[in-house]
C-alpha cells in the first residue's frame, strides 16, 4: 500500500485515524448543509416555475405530483377536499367528524411501479384506520420511515393495493397536508420503493415546504374557479330560464360563458311575447367585463323588456334604450339588436343598435347576413336607428349572437364570420342542442361571452289561428267588427266566449273612433289564449278613468278590465294597439 504524505511520520494507529476522520467530517459538515440547503433551495425555486403554471386545479395538482417524480419519490398522489373542487371554502375535518370526501386528481408514478392508486376524478373517503386521515385531522405530516407488513393496509386504498405494495418493495410513506392561508385544501402522499434510501426528517421539512408553496397556487384556482362560478351565476340568473310559447315561431338559446372569469358579464337576450301574437326577440352585449358589466346587462335588460311591452317597434325601442344606458352608467355603451316577427305577415322587423347582424337560413339551407343598418351603440347618443323589414318564409330560422362568438386573437374577423356562416348553413339539430353546436363549431380560442339565440319560423299549428279584417273608419266599424266575432269564434269552437267578445271589440272599436282618429283592423288571434286586438292611428295610450255615477262615459275599459284576463296597449310605427286577452274555456 501506498503511503500518503500526510500520515508520513505520523501516528496510524485505529483510534487516531479515527479521530481524524471524525475532525474532518466535523469540519466539512458546514460545507456539506450548504451545498445541500443550496440545492434545495434551488429545487424549491424550480417547483415555483412549474407549478402553478395555470389556475386549474387538476393541472395544478398534475404539476405537483409531475414534479416530485422520480426526483423526490417513486410516486405521488394528490387528493383534494371535495369542497374545494366545487371552488367552495376548504375544511377541515375533525377527529369526531364522518369520514371526509376528496377526490383523486393527480397520481405519478416511476415506470412500472403500478400501485393501483385511486382512479383520477374518483371520489375517496378516508376511514379512521387510514394513514391519510391522521393526516387530515391532525393537519400534521405523517412519516412511516420504514414500512411493516401491518402499514400496508393502513396506507393503500385497497387490499389488492396493499398487495401490489408490498410486491413492488415499497418500503417508505410520507403524507403532507395541502394548507394555504389557514385553510386545509386537501393532501399528498409519497412513497419510495427498491434501493432508494427511505424518508428522513429532513425530507419531511422539504416536502413540508413544497406543499405549503403549491397548496398557495391550489387555492389561487379555488378562488379564481369561485370567482369564476359567482360571475356566471349572476349571469345566467339575469338571463330568461326559458322562452315563452309564441305562435308560428320556436326559439332555442345558448350561453356559453367565457374561460376567464374577468372576461365574463355583460352578454344577454330576451324572448317577449307582444300582442296578437308577435314576438321579440332582443341580443345585447354591455362593453365591459365582469360583476359591474353583468350587473349593467342585468339592469338594461330590465329596461328592454318594459320598454317592448309599451312599443312593440324596434327602432323606437333602441332610441329609448339609448336614453336610459346614458343614466345607468357614466361612459357605458353597449350593443342590441332587436327583432319583432309578425306570425300573420310572416316578416321580421329589424333594427340594430352597433351589433352584428342576424344570419338568415332558408328552408333548403345555405345561411346569408342580412342587412341591417347598424346604428351607433346605445349610450352614444346618436339616434334615431334605422329598421328595416324582412319576410321570412315558413321553415326558415333567423340566428342572433354576440360578437364574442366570433371574436378571436388569433383568427381574421371574416375568417370568423364565414365559419360562423358555414355553421349555421349546415344541417343544426332543433332546439337549444342547435344553439350548442353552433358555439362548437365555431368556438376556436374565444376569450369572450358568446350568446346564439335561434328562432324558427313554423306553419301555425292546428291550435293556432289568427284572423285579421280591417274596419271601415265610421260608425260601421264596431257592427263589423261584432259581425266577425260571430262568424269565427264558432268556427273555433267558442260558442262561450262570444257574448264578452263582442262587448270587448265593441269598446276597443269605439275607442278608436272617438280617441284615434279612425279604427285600422281587428285582429282576433287563439292560441294559449283569445286576443282580440284593434289598432288606429293614435299617439295617446289610453288609461282607465275615474268615472262618476252621472258620467255617460269612461267605463269601458273598467268593463274590459274586470271581464278579461288582461289587456293593454303598446304604440306600433303607425299609431298603437289596444289588446284584451281572455282564458279559453276547459273542455
């Protein structure tokens, strides 16, 4: 053997070169923590780059449990509080609680080690016997350093898990709790197989800092998944839950809200249901982002609605729109288009307010964008808005949407428009599926609200039938009018209802003479209910009065008032309609 130069002259007996060994692991252990807290600090610092890359929660844990293998274990599974993957508060147990609910979102393991983990997207519930619920109650890592037969099925969700275990020579467990700001979102577990050295109470305080670093970006998703949920929830609850019934058209409808939380609000529609059978159909999008825009959409389409049932023309309506988002809001404008379809003319009377216009698709397909003037946002305070009239044969849809259907970072706006085009041409299912799929084919890297509202136009159905007869502009008029009351309301098998009819176009009818220059026509619709409907050239809406005992006049509308279901008015572009509606009878 070689002599070394420095035991050259010296003392070599055991105990003195022990003694120097000891001296010199004494004196390079300073050097070793340093090198050794350096390259897990460095380690720790890498974590913080590739976790928490996103503000999803399953890719968040998938990060975790990707980055502590096989650099800190063979495997690795990350379980979440039920709680916090509906983005509620997490929780934590106590130890007299029941059994907590999490679920399996992440699990990496080294090649195969197989150790039949709980599936991803189960749901698990921990017993007391489980290592993993130590870990819950106590809020306090678990370290079973070096595995006994007994571990196994105290630490494996299965027996045959806890066989395949044992197989694999798993022979060290760590479990950690996931905690952020106070608040326990759930755990990961560890575990070392083979010839790797078994966990030690450094790796334990390693772990412990590595989780409290990514439990942080766990709970960020949670928050922004909350937020995310509260802002759509608003939403939907502003928007219509369902379309009302409406004669000679169905209308389907779809929201879909955007991806990011601070991009959703502002988007809505409304179905109104006017008199004589009309419909309206109204898409706006407020300019703005978030809980203020949601809460802005929620107030204008308030005003919308009233606003329709007063005037049933689109034009006047947006004009009125503008006034009214001028006061809701300093420097707030948004989009509308609106559409009223009249089911005995078969026509669409349109009128756009900065919005994208509608896609018309004919009865043999191949969809086209009609034109709309398009006027200046509401809230500019430029008017008036220009409509104009399209017919619309049976069996056609007419489609509205927002513009954050086809808005796009990357894609050409006409690039967007053509699909949409093409989506739209091309055969659709009925119904609010048809809206869906639309959004699907479309949908690209939308970073926006998209609403899609269909209307189809269909035959008046057997249940459904509309009469229309104009009245001369004399006395002649309400003798016509009862005339015709007689004629059809036979025809429709309500013989009961014709005695009250008569009375109530007879006052309609007078009115219109001595109040609005001249009768135009009665309409006589049955459908859900009776309408009768007489129009006349009047600005004046008129108004039940108070009528004294010696008074010749102004009862009639107290009469139509207490003998009909309901009735109003509502100014059209050529003067108004006076309406009264009645319950059919039960058969």
């Amino acid at each position: 053997m070689r002599e070394r130069p420095w035991l050259r002259g010296a003392d070599r007996s055991p105990g003195v070169l022990g003694n120097r060994r000891r001296a010199l692991k004494s004196a390079l252990r300073p050097v070793t923590e340093a090198v050794r807290a350096r390259r897990r600090l460095a380690w720790l610092n890498e974590a913080g780059m590739r976790i928490g890359t996103t503000l999803d929660l399953r890719r968040t844990a998938e990060e975790l449990a990707g980055f502590t293998v096989p650099e800190l274990a063979d495997g690795c599974a990350v379980d979440l509080l039920e709680s916090v993957v509906r983005f509620q508060d997490g929780d934590g147990p106590e130890p007299d609680s029941g059994a907590p609910e999490l679920r399996a979102m992440a699990v990496s393991e080294v090649p195969g080690l197989d150790l039949l983990p709980d599936p991803v997207g189960d749901l698990s519930v921990y017993t007391p016997d489980r290592l993993v619920r130590t870990c819950l109650t106590t809020r306090k890592p678990v370290l079973v350093a070096r595995m006994e037969p007994s571990d196994f099925a105290a630490v494996a969700p299965t027996a045959e898990g806890a066989e395949r275990m044992r197989v694999a020579g798993v022979h060290s467990y760590l479990a950690v709790p996931l905690i952020a700001r106070g608040v326990l979102l759930g755990l990961a577990d560890f575990v070392r197989a083979g010839t790797r050295t078994p966990f030690t109470g450094a790796d334990v305080s390693l772990v412990m800092e590595l989780a409290s670093r990514a439990a942080v970006h766990i709970d960020n998703a949670r928050l922004y998944g909350r937020e995310r949920e509260h802002v759509v929830t608003l939403q939907r609850a502003l928007l219509p839950r369902s379309s009302p019934g409406t004669p000679g058209l169905d209308v389907a409808s779809c929201y879909a809200p955007a991806p990011d939380p601070a991009a959703v609000g502002g988007d809505w529609f409304d179905v109104v249901a006017l008199p004589g059978g009309r419909t309206a159909l109204m898409v706006g999008d407020v300019m703005g982002r978030g809980l203020a825009a949601a809460a802005t959409m929620g107030r204008l389409r308030t005003v919308a609605r009233t606003l329709m049932a007063l005037d049933i023309a689109p034009e006047r309506l947006l004009a009125r729109l503008d006034l009214a988002a001028r006061d809701l809001e300093e420097d707030q404008f948004a989009t509308c288009l609106c559409a009223v379809h009249d089911p005995y003319g078969g026509t669409f009377r349109i009128a756009s307010a900065g919005h994208p216009p509608p896609l018309l698709t004919g009865p043999e397909g191949g969809a086209s964008f009609l034109d709309v003037p398009t006027g200046a946002p509401l809230g500019a305070g430029v008017i008036p808005y220009d409509p104009v009239e399209w017919s619309v044969p049976v069996r056609s849809r007419l489609t509205l949407f927002t513009d954050g259907l086809v808005r796009s970072r990357t894609a050409d706006l006409d690039e967007r428009l053509e699909r949409l085009r093409d989506a739209v041409g091309g055969g659709v299912p009925d119904g609010d599926a048809g809206c869906r799929a639309v959004v699907e084919r479309v949908d690209g890297d939308r970073s926006d609200d998209a609403i899609v509202l269909m209307a189809y136009a269909r035959p008046l159905g057997p249940d459904c039938d509309v009469r229309v007869q104009r009245l001369p502009p004399d006395g002649t008029a309400a003798g016509q009018a009862r005339a015709a009351v007689r004629e059809q309301l036979p025809r429709w098998g309500l013989e009961e209802l014709v005695d009250t009819t008569e009375l109530v176009v007879s006052e309609l009818v007078g009115n219109a003479l001595r109040y609005g220059g001249a009768p135009g026509e009665l309409r006589l619709l049955r459908h859900e209910r009776l309408s009768v409907e007489v129009s006349d050239s009047g600005p004046d809406l008129p108004q039940i009065q108070h009528a004294d005992v010696s008074d010749e006049s102004g009862r009639g509308l107290q009469l139509i008032n207490m003998m009909c279901r309901g009735w109003g008015s509502c100014r059209t572009p050529a003067g108004k309609v006076v309406w009264a509606e009645q319950d059919l009878p039960r058969r």
